[in-house]
C-alpha cells in the first residue's frame, strides 16, 4: 500500500476529489494547506533567521491506495491537476510500513 499526498491550487482541489471518487482508493483525507515554491511566496531574514513574507493557499489530498494502482492514480490526478502554470502543485509518494491500517 502507498500512501499518495496531493497537494493543489484550491479551486483545482473539486475536480480531483471528483477523479478520486470514481478511482477505487482505500480512504481519502483533506486539509487546508498554505505554502510557497517558485511562485509569489519569498524567504527574507529577521534577527538571523529566515522566514516567509507570503504563503499561498493550497489544498493537501491524502489519498491510499494499492501498490499496483498508485502509478495510474498519480498520472491521472497530476493529468486533472495541472494548469500550465508555476505553483499547480506535487505528488509525493510514501510506501507504508505495515500491510494493514488498525481501525478502531
């Protein structure tokens, strides 16, 4: 089992939710984010440390799926995802450490 975190534009966040239902996936969880890269946001320094002027909104998708549909699953999400410009988002991919979640 992999465990996908999706990390999109905010007005991009419906139209994955929307692809990840119709995907078969084990669970799916959604948090709002805020975060910087190449696009607007900027590091500057303050009493010797840095820290940032701007964070951008995003929309963080935690998503698990089976070993043998991550690869699909991640092509079609980043598909539906992008719009061309600097800040769409990533796809990380984390292999989970045990076989079975414990539900309780």
């Amino acid at each position: 089992m992999k465990q996908l975190t999706i990390v999109v534009k905010p007005f991009r966040a419906e139209a994955v939710l929307e692809a990840l239902a119709e995907m078969e996936v084990s669970a799916v969880a959604v948090r709002e984010a805020k975060g910087y890269s190449r696009q607007k946001g900027y590091l500057d320094r303050y009493i010797g440390s840095e820290y940032s002027l701007a964070f951008l909104p995003k929309v963080e998708i935690s998503v698990w799926i089976s070993d043998d549909r991550f690869e699909s699953v991640a092509q079609s999400i980043t598909r539906i995802a992008r719009t061309g410009r600097i800040g769409d988002g990533k796809v990380f991919v984390v292999p989970m450490a045990w076989p079975e979640a414990i539900e309780f």
